[in-house]
C-alpha cells in the first residue's frame, strides 16, 4: 500500500493539511475508496456519478487518466497520482 | 522573401530539427519555430484569424475597444494588430506574469487591468467576462471560446506541418487555450492515420491553482478531449531543464512553455525508441526566451531558477 497521491490546496480540509496521502488499490476507482475510509468526504470532491469531476485533473506518474482509462486506470506500488484543478492557459 | 507588411508576413514558419536531442536516425524531433512571427509568439496566428472573423462580422469598427482575459502572448498579439487596425484593447492579466510582457503590451498601446495572482489565468477570465458585462459596447474576442483561434491552426499550421514533415507520426504542443492542439490536431487527424497529438499541460506552483471551490475550475470551450491521444502535466522543474537542453544541445533560445512540450516529446521519443517504431515527433516553439529573462529561468542553479519561477505563470 504505497501509491502516493499529491492533494491541491483547496482539498487538504480533508487530508489533517498534508500536501500528500498514500493509499492502495488495483485501480484508481478502488485508491479513492481506499482514501476515502481514512479522509471521509475526499471521494466526493473528485467524483461524481458520472465519473471524474469536470474540474478535476487526475494524473498517473504525469499522464491525464481520461487518457488511460478513467477510474478503471490501474495502479500500483510505486505509483504518483496527482490530483489538481482545471486551470486555464493563453 | 517579400512581404506587403508585418502581418501579411505571419506564419510559415520554419521546422528544424533537432540532430542532437533526438535518439536515433529513426526517431526524430522537429522544432517549429512559431517565435518568428510578428511579435514573437504562436498567438500571432489566432489573434489575426480572431481579428479578422470579428471585422467580417461586424462587430469591430475603428475606434471600438477590444478587451481580453490573457497572461500575455494572446495580449501582445492582439495589441499589435489592433494598433494597426484603428482598435483600442484592454487586457486583462494575471499579476504573477512577467515584467516584459507588461511593457510590451503597453507598448503596442494595450491597457492592462491586473487580477489577483491566486487563481492565475481562471481569475483573469472571471474578471474580463465582467468587465464585459459592465462594458457592452467592448468587444471580448474570448481566446477560450472562439472557434477561430482553432481555425487559425487548422488552416495554417497544421498543413504548414504536413508539406514540411510528411512523416510526421506525433504533434505536441502546449495546452493553454487549447487552440493550437484543437486546430492542428484536427488537421492531421483528418490527414494522417494513426497520428498522435499530444498535450503538455504546464504544472504551476500551488499559488497559481488558487483557494475556490474546486467546481469554479475552468475547461476552455474549445477543448475536445476526442481530439488528443494524451495529455501530460509537465512540471516546472521538468520545463526548465528541457528549455536549458534545447538552449545548451541546439542552440534554441525558447520560452518556458517550449521547455515543457519537449519534455513531454522527449518522453514519446522515448516510448517509440522502446517499442521500435520509427517516429517524426513535431513540437511548438511558443516563443522566445527573451519575456522571460526578468523571471531568472536562465540563470544559476535548476533549483534556484525552479524556486524563482514558483508562483509565476510561465506559459
């Protein structure tokens, strides 16, 4: 159970402040769940009953999980999940 | 070559290659230097098609005023052309951006309305989009929404792309407006089987995410996920090291945001290596390094560049 999962600032209510939490989970659907038991509340700011929120970026070791398979992405020890807000550019 | 004037000059830029950064004969990368347009960056292209869709429209006549939320490029771009069509233009701009991009948009003549530096470009956006309620007669061209931003890649880098590099296999570019990756990668979508477009998403500082509420985030209206393979978040540290590289190994002096879409062709470049596939990887040249030298990114230790950046809005 060693995939660290970095948290924004506007989420860390619900991580006690830390800037980074460690879960477990053959998919990133079954880390959040696994985040959730010990951050209640955190499962629902990143997910609603369509799947990723809009304004929630979630990276795998940098790459966008939209891209690799949405909450079904598999994850493994060793892993980075990166959790941020949709910011604009240009 | 002969041009009318500045902005009959725009686009066809040059593609070079990158002989020493790239893995093998067989996997290459190819630079397109998008800093030679009039003012020196990519936005050249949408602020001109933008321009030019709102005067067929109707809707800019001289002597209106344009207004754009913008952290700097799309800003001088638009000044530039304005100044030359008769335009006044107010833009709004993160504080967090640099000094040089100030003084150049003031010096096209651009008005410019500072918002807060937490929230970076989103702030920007919510500020211009009351400023255009409060100004109905101001005309905000809107980058994030305007069809024509894509269209200007569409129509003209993306084929500049495909007469230089017929074997392109992967396009990269930076995600900001998500114009260039829209509008280029539709195109070669359209033209190459299997083509991958890749999108580099810069990674700030905490500071730039800002403290809302994570529902008042902003997707640009352009963006269309079906259009990209990928799409990377490339760090601060990451963009500097490969701005250095590109600088150090052939000889480019580009932008931060440059930096951190070859990071992330490096990273195809990689893949391709692994899996024995040949690859022609094209990435954007945003601009030069010359707006950034106030921020210290070329100077001194990584880290220290790394740490003078932070908060800073470098794409």
């Amino acid at each position: 159970m060693a995939i660290e999962v970095r948290i924004p600032t506007i989420l860390r209510n619900y991580t006690d402040g830390a800037k980074a939490v460690e879960g477990g989970g053959a998919t990133l659907d079954e880390l959040i769940a696994d985040l959730e038991t010990r951050h209640p509340g955190l499962r629902d700011r990143l997910v609603d009953e369509k799947g990723l929120r809009r304004f929630v970026n979630v990276y795998l070791n940098d790459e966008d999980v939209r891209f690799l398979g949405g909450l079904g992405t598999k994850v493994s020890d060793g892993d980075t999940v990166t959790v941020l807000p949709a910011v604009a550019g240009g | 070559m002969r041009f009318d004037s500045l902005l009959d000059s725009l686009g066809r830029t040059p593609l070079v290659g990158l002989p020493r950064l790239s893995p093998s004969p067989e996997v290459r990368l190819w630079a397109k230097l998008e800093d030679r347009n009039p003012t020196g960056s990519v936005k050249d292209r949408p602020a001109f098609w933008m321009i030019a869709k709102a005067e067929k429209e109707g809707l800019l006549a001289p002597g209106r005023t344009i207004l754009e939320p913008t952290s700097g490029n799309t800003g001088i771009s638009l000044a530039m052309v304005a100044k030359l069509r008769g335009y006044d233009i107010v833009c709004v701009m993160p504080e967090n951006t640099s000094a040089e991009r100030r003084q150049l948009l003031e010096m096209w003549g651009a008005r410019i309305i500072s918002s807060p530096a937490a929230g970076g470009s989103n702030e920007a956006v919510r500020v211009a989009k009351r400023l255009a309620a409060e100004n109905p007669d101001w005309v905000m061209l809107y980058q994030y929404g305007n069809e024509a931003n894509a269209r200007a890649h569409y129509e003209t880098t993306g084929p500049e792309l495909l007469d230089d590099l017929p074997t392109i296999t992967h396009f990269v570019a930076g995600l900001g407006t998500t114009g260039t990756l829209m509008g280029v990668g539709r195109y070669l979508r359209e033209q190459v089987p299997g083509v991958s477009i890749v999108a580099a998403e810069p990674r700030y500082g905490e500071l730039v995410y800002g403290l809302r509420n994570i529902d008042e985030g902003f997707v640009p209206e352009l963006y269309d996920e079906s259009v990209l393979t990928t799409r990377y978040s490339v760090t601060s540290a990451d963009a500097l090291r490969r701005t250095r590289e590109l600088l150090a190994q052939e000889g480019i002096f580009a932008g931060i945001s440059t930096g951190c879409a070859l990071h992330a062709a490096l990273g195809m470049a990689n893949k391709a290596v692994k899996a024995g596939e040949r690859a022609d990887i094209a990435f954007i040249v945003a601009d030069g390094g010359w707006k950034y030298l106030s921020t210290g990114a070329y100077g001194g230790t990584l880290e220290e560049a790394e740490e003078r950046l932070e908060g800073q809005l470098w794409a």
